[in-house]
C-alpha cells in the first residue's frame, strides 16, 4: 500500500498513553486524498502515484488543471502532490484514507514550509554568539562581527551567513514517531513538532532513516 498522504496542520497538544506517558504531538488532517495520475516506468521512465487533496472551486483552476483531473472523475482538487512508489496496488480514482496509509507506532518524514520570521539578524537566524556584555562593548552585542579576510580578496564570499530573510524554507521532520490514528475524524498525530504554521500544507511519508 502507499505511504504517503497530503494533510493540514491542526495544531499542537498532548497525547496520554494507556501507561500514563504524555506525548507532545502535532496533529495533523491527513486525507482523504485521491489518485490523480500513476506514472509507469515504460512512459514515464519512473514509478510514482499524485494524490490530490483538498476540493477547490472549479472557477479558480486552469484549462488545463481541470483537464487534467478529469481524467480521475473526482472532484477538483486543490492540492497535487506525486510519491515515488513502485508496489501500490492502485488505480486512477481510487480513495487512500489516514488507516490505510500510516498504523500507529510507525516513523515518518513530515515535510512542510516553515514560518516566515522576516528579515533577522545573524544571531536569530544562525544562532551566532555575538559579542561581550560588558568590556567597552556599546552597540555591537547582537552583531555578526568581520566576515572578509583582509586586502585577499578584500570582499565578503557569497553564501556567508549574516542578517537576512529568515523562514519559508521547505524543510522535512525526519524519523518521528505516529503516536495516534482516527480513521473517523481523518486525524494523524505525530510525536513532536513539524514544519508550518496552523493550517499549512504537509506531506507525509514513510521514513527514510529508520
């Protein structure tokens, strides 16, 4: 069966185990997502299935979208997501809920986009050190303190870290725990944080680095 689905960052809260272990977890709707396309090794050259989740009003998609996910007979969806899988076992059309997907007691890679934080400094943004508290130091305690390297070259090498806009990066929790799962409600919670604010968009996928 796949594992994957696409869902919609709830929130956070804690979990109780039947031993009295909390759990802070972040839950998450996942589902109930659609088969759109499979793509097959002898046209595509790959293996792979595009869930699409979320019903969108028809009058706010392309041609072409529309087009496209006529072809499954379902509704509009509003997001489209492909997961590289070989062994699924599923054709256009059909339905993959949160219980079919994911058990309890699996790992996981959440992936999502952070929030964004603006423009920040270098000790917010890449948790520099900064400079002394005291000692004659006056206004630079929170600055990065010299990037170049002299007369040779004389400049500061692109890609050094300093102030600048930090947040909205594609970033993936690795390897967490499932904690629970509500086939009713279409509900995953997963043991710690993951990317985004309430109401993102999140992937979820089978771990990797088990």
């Amino acid at each position: 069966m796949l594992k994957g689905l696409i869902g919609k960052k709830i929130g956070m809260t804690q979990i109780f185990d039947e031993q009295g272990v909390a759990y802070t977890v972040t839950l998450i709707e996942a589902g109930p997502c659609y088969v759109t396309q499979i793509r097959m090794p002898e046209k595509e050259g790959y293996s792979s299935v595009q869930l699409g989740f979320g019903e969108a009003n028809p009058k706010r998609l392309t041609g072409g979208q529309l087009g496209h996910l006529k072809v499954s007979e379902t509704s509009p969806m509003r997001f489209l997501r492909e997961f590289r899988t070989k062994d699924h076992g599923l054709k256009i059309g059909d339905k993959v809920t949160v219980s079919d997907a994911f058990a309890v007691g699996e790992r996981v890679d959440v992936m999502g986009v952070s929030k964004g934080k603006g423009f920040a400094g270098a000790v917010k943004r890449y948790h520099f050190h900064g400079m002394n508290a005291t000692h004659g130091t006056s206004d630079r305690h929170r600055a990065p303190g010299s990037r170049g390297s002299g007369t040779t070259p004389g400049r500061v090498y692109k890609g050094a870290r300093g102030p600048g806009h930090m947040g909205t990066d594609r970033v993936t929790a690795q390897n967490i725990k499932v904690v629970m799962v509500d086939a009713e409600r279409n509900l995953i919670a997963i043991n710690g944080a993951v990317p985004g604010g309430k109401g993102s968009l999140v992937t979820i996928k089978e771990a990797r680095k088990q």
